[in-house]
C-alpha cells in the first residue's frame, strides 16, 4: 500500500520538480524540453504509441536515451509533454487569445459559431493525430495549452445562458461526441492509407464484400435510402454532413434545454 502511494503521489509531468533539470550542469548539448517534445510528435504521428520509445526517440534525435532523461523522468513525461503541445494547435476564440485575457467575455461573438469552431477544431485534432485519444484519458490534462482550451469551452458554453448546474452537461455532450467522431474518423483513414486504397475506393471495396455477405445484405439494402439522402460524392463529404448535422441537433438542444429555463 505505502508503495503505491508513492506511485500515485506524483501523477502529472506538469507537477513534477523540474528544477534540477534546470541547474545542473553536464545536460546534452542542443538538447531541451521543446526541441524533445517537437521531436516526439513527430515520432508518434509516424509510427504511433507502438512504436514510440526513449531509444527510438534517441535516435531520431541523435543522442543516447540516457541524454533524455536529464529533461524527463519517464516515457510517460514525454507522452503527457507531445500531448499538450498537440494543444496548441487548436484555434481558440479571440475572447480566449493572450492579448484579450482582461476582457474574456465578448457579447459580439456568437456561442454556437464559437461552438462549432472548438468542436471542429478538435475533431482536426483527433484525426491529425490519431494516437491524441488513447492518451487524452490515461493523464491529468492540466498542460498549459490543455487548460487554455478547457477554459475557452467552459466560457463559451457558460455564455449559453445554460444554468451553472447543467454547463458540465453541455460539455460531455458535445466533446464527447467529438471524440467519439473523431478517434473513428482517425482509425478509418489510417485504416485504408495502410492498405495502400484511398478511404473512397477503400469503402467501395469493403461495401461490395458486405453486400454480398449472407449476414449482412439485408442490412446494406436497408441503409441504401438512408446513404443516399445523406448527399455527399465522397466518404470525405459524406463525413462531413454527418458531423455539421450532429454539431447542430447539439447546438439545438442547448438552445432547447436554454428555452426550458
């Protein structure tokens, strides 16, 4: 028990002493916290979680795996780090930018277009990088540039009107939704690019096999009328009308649940 109390005592690189990293000498030359962080993107959007370890990180960095722990204490570090920084990818309103914090509400902007922006922004995040949502529950989360975008979500849904007690509500329904959009998005692209078919000829050949399928004919020929007044010339297209329509029976339910009082 005392052990994994230990364990448990510290749970986040953004909690850890940093410190000693700092003020020591001997630290590899060239190297620090960004450059390392930049580089494990990289290495994680080449060959995902499977592939992502200290020694191969070292390599593409052209140092020995020793040299990495004078910036971090485990690989998890550098997992937390490179998720963050995945963060700041995600535009946030202009309320939320550095140079307006003094005045953080802005009647003028719409919260459903505001909305909208974050959620799309997210979804581009997930499918940009697909190994983003196994982690984003295995950590805290309280990264600079992951509190930045909380904070813009909960101030964008708290100017909905929705009571304090209901905002919470507000936000697993739409970001949660997004996630689920965009961790089946991501899986699917990477899907059919590693059968070398683009996601539209990679459909055409999956739904002619299922077609044919004893199991599941009955269930193609049933959906037929449903995909067709979806629209949309390609899966691309077709992704897209689907999560616009989602977004907005979302934005109509908080307008709904805002009406209610």
């Amino acid at each position: 028990m005392a052990k994994a109390a230990g364990r448990s005592a510290r749970h986040s690189v953004w909690l850890a002493d940093r410190a000693r990293r700092g003020g020591r000498g001997g630290q590899p030359s060239g190297l620090d916290r960004e450059r390392i962080t930049e580089a494990s993107v990289r290495l994680l959007d080449a060959e995902g979680l499977a592939g992502f370890s200290m020694r191969r990180l070292a390599a593409e960095l052209n140092v020995t795996a020793m040299s990495l722990y004078w910036y971090v204490d485990t690989k998890d570090d550098l997992l937390e780090l490179a998720l963050d920084a995945t963060y700041a990818e995600l535009r946030l309103p202009e309320s939320e930018k550095p140079e307006n914090t003094e005045n953080p509400e802005n009647p003028a902007e719409d919260w459903r277009e505001q909305l909208r922006e974050l959620a799309t922004a997210y979804r581009t995040l997930l499918v940009r990088h697909p190994w983003v949502s196994p982690l984003a529950g295995r950590f805290l989360d309280i990264g600079p540039h992951s509190v930045a975008f909380s904070r813009a979500i909960q101030r964008v849904v708290r100017g909905t009107g929705l009571p304090d007690h209901g905002v919470t509500g507000a936000i697993s329904a739409v970001f949660r939704f997004v996630y689920g959009f965009g961790t089946v998005e991501g899986h699917f692209l990477a899907r059919s690019a590693d059968t070398g078919l683009t996601p539209d000829e990679y459909v055409e050949q999956a739904m002619t096999v299922v077609a044919e399928a004893p199991g599941t004919a009955e269930v193609v020929r049933e959906s037929r009328a449903l995909m067709a007044a979806r629209g949309g010339d390609t899966v691309g297209e077709m992704m897209e009308r689907d999560f616009a329509f989602a977004l907005d029976l979302l934005v109509a339910g908080i307008e709904a649940m805002v009406a209610r009082g």
